[in-house]
C-alpha cells in the first residue's frame, strides 16, 4: 500500500525524467504502432534497447498522457488496490488524459484487471516490458485479442547510420557488426555498459523474478551460448556441460533467457512439430556488441557475427525461422502463414573452396521448398547466377539492410 501523496510525488519526478530525455533517433518501429485502435499497445524488449525512447516518441505523437514506471524502488510496495489511488493522483496533478503508459508494469500483481478497466472504458493504454513471458501469460488470459504486441530491438544498421549521420558503406557496417546496436553503448564505448547489462538481465530479469538459486552456473551457460553464436546445441549437451541434474532445468534456463530476450533460439526446419522440439537448435544473440564484450572468442569468427546480423534483421520481421539440414545445411528458412517463403546462406566470403558446399545447401533448401530463387549473404561480393535453372543472388549484408 502507497499513500497518495507519495504517488503524486513519484509520478512528477518520473513525468519531468522523462521529459529530460532526448528525442533520440526515430525508431522504425514508430511508423508502425497504431495507437487508435481499441486495444493495449504492448512493447516489449531487452533492456536499454530504447524503450523510454520509444516511449517518450509516442507521447509527442499522441498528446498529453499518463506515464509511470514501476521498476522505480519508491514503489515496490505498490498492490492492485493503488491502482484507484494512482488513478486519483494522475487527475488531480494533470487534469483528465485519455491515454495511459505503463513501464514494467507485469512487476504488479494482478495489472491486467485494471488495464482490461480502462480499455472497457475507451482509454489508450501502452505497455512496456522487458520480459515476454510475464506479459503474455496475463495478457493471455484478461486481454485475449485486445492487445497488439511490438518487439524493440537494439538498432538496426539503418537507425545506427541515422544515430551517428553516417553514410552507409562496408566501412560503416564494419563498425555496426562489431559494436552492435545498444544505443547507450555506442555512444559512450565503454565496454562496462554491456558487460552490466548481461547482469542486469541475468539478475533481475531471470535470477530474481524466478526465484532461482543457481546464479553461477545460468551466468555461465549465458556466456556460453553468446559466445557460440550460430552453432547447434540441444538439451542434453547443455545438461552435461554445465553438470545439471536435468534437462527440464536447461529448459526452463533456455526459456527464461528468450524471453528475456538475451538469446534466440531456432529449430532445425521439419514438418513434424515433434522433430522440431527434439532436434538440436540453434542460438542466436540480441546483439553483437552484447557477444563481443561478454566472451573471449566470438570476435573472431567474422562468419558468425555476420550471421546473427543477419539473424536479427530476419527475426525483425518474421517470427518463424529455421535452419534447414538433410544431405547439405541452409542457414535461414523463413516461414510466413503456411509456407516457406525464402531460403538464405550466409558465408563470409565464397571462395572456389566453399562454392559448392554453400551453394549445395542453398539448392537443396530452394527445390524442398519450391523456391524460384535464393539468396546468399557475404561481406562484400556481389554476384548473379543459376544453378539448376534456379536464379541465385549473392549480395553484402549492408546493401541487403537497407532494403524494403
């Protein structure tokens, strides 16, 4: 229980914070959030990947809102039942406002009931949240079909061209596939940024709101799985790596990491769901940066960095993903409804040594899905041909980013 009083004072000293913040580079995603539909906005996404930022756009763009953030310590005793007080508090300091805005709100017991009272009521609400999970399992049940959920990532090349008045060009996407996309990050370049994020995720995100005692040995499988970027692994390597008593704990740790949105995993492509479950899968990172600065050997291998890069820009768009391997491995299958809808390899260079195995898999993948043509993504060679009466395009990575 809060006092009102108390809640007054909080969501003045949060509203000016809020208004001290830079407008920053106007995110992709703006253009995309329909705020005149009768349902909850949900954002959601790692920390630090721009959310406040987001958040204060779509002010500007709405008007006159409501804003609190209950990740802030002043609230930890905050129950469903101040929800009324907090509604009072708003008025009374603001006047009336049609359109409320939630930050980690799913830290609130029971929000969903007052969120599904002010839809009821044809007031705008949006939400912001760092963990996937949380917000859907209440969403699911109180606001089935009245919300429409937005993921925030880091940035993408675009935003970061945007963020730093660069041209694009190889020697801009260089710096964008080793820094990554974090915008704090990139600004200051101190590694110490990235390296408190991990823990911040680790601790409060996973560790914290799940009640777990194994904070070493997760810390240690984050690390391991940033640091294999692109390469397979399943639940029982896991288990036996990290000497645990089970796989059901290497699921739930896996699981908690997703949804933090940490780590992404992808399922070798079958067409029985059971296969795909107990396949072996592999991990992709919410950003290079991120990997680069919490493991010693993934700047090394340029062919994985440019693969979650790619990984990334995929899973922007499109939540279905696999890799595919039968005869030869494909890098991407892209789901979209029912159907496959593109193949896509991603090789750092294509050399006459690796030409025919990337081009094999590629094949392989266009004629299981009848595909007209594939793409192959590489760091600076362009290229046209066809193999098999299949037209094969090979493209750099940073022309690929900035189209569509």
């Amino acid at each position: 229980m809060i006092l009102k009083d108390t809640l007054r004072e909080i969501i003045k000293s949060q509203q000016q914070e809020l208004l001290l913040l830079e407008e920053g580079v106007k995110r992709e995603k703006l253009g995309l959030i329909d705020l005149s539909l009768p349902y909850a906005v949900i954002l959601s996404g790692i920390r630090r990947c721009g959310k406040s930022t987001l958040l204060r756009q779509l002010m500007k763009k709405t008007g006159k809102c409501y804003f609190i953030n209950f990740e802030d310590p002043r609230l930890v005793d905050f129950e469903v039942s101040d929800f009324q007080k907090l509604k009072e508090a708003f008025k009374e300091e603001y006047g009336d406002r049609n359109c409320y805005f939630f930050d980690e709100i799913q830290n609130i017991q029971k929000w969903e009931l007052f969120v599904r009272s002010l839809l009821d009521k044809k007031i705008k609400v949006v939400i912001t949240g760092s963990n996937a999970s949380l917000l859907s399992r209440e969403l699911g049940t109180r606001l089935t079909g009245r919300h429409v959920r937005h993921e925030l990532f880091p940035f993408s090349f675009k935003e970061m061209l945007i963020f730093f008045n660069k041209k694009a060009n190889i020697n801009s996407f260089e710096e964008y596939l080793k820094k990554g996309g974090f915008p704090e990050y990139l600004k200051y370049l101190k590694a110490e940024i990235l390296h408190e994020l991990l823990n911040d995720v680790i601790e409060r995100d996973i560790i914290v709101r799940h009640k777990l005692r194994e904070s070493k040995v997760i810390k240690e499988m984050a690390v391991y799985l940033l640091t294999n970027i692109g390469k397979e692994f399943s639940y029982n390597s896991l288990k036996k790596i990290f000497d645990l008593g089970s796989t059901n704990s290497v699921i739930a740790f896996i699981s908690y990491f997703e949804n933090s949105y940490l780590l992404f995993t992808v399922p070798k492509f079958a067409y029985s769901l059971k296969r795909q479950l107990i396949n072996p899968k592999k991990v992709y990172s919410i950003d290079n940066g991120l990997s680069n600065v919490n493991s010693v050997s993934f700047s090394s291998d340029r062919g994985r960095m440019l693969e979650n890069i790619v990984f990334l820009h995929l899973r922007r768009k499109y939540n279905e993903i696999f890799y595919f391997k039968e005869k030869n491995e494909c890098d991407f299958a892209v789901k979209e409804k029912d159907a496959i809808i593109k193949s896509i390899q991603v090789c750092y260079e294509l050399t006459e040594d690796n030409k025919q195995r990337e081009i094999d898999g590629l094949i392989e993948a266009i004629e299981m899905f009848k595909l007209k043509e594939g793409l192959i993504l590489t760091y600076k060679q362009e290229d046209e041909f066809k193999v098999n009466n299949k037209k094969i395009t090979v493209k750099p990575v940073w022309k690929w980013l900035l189209e569509g």
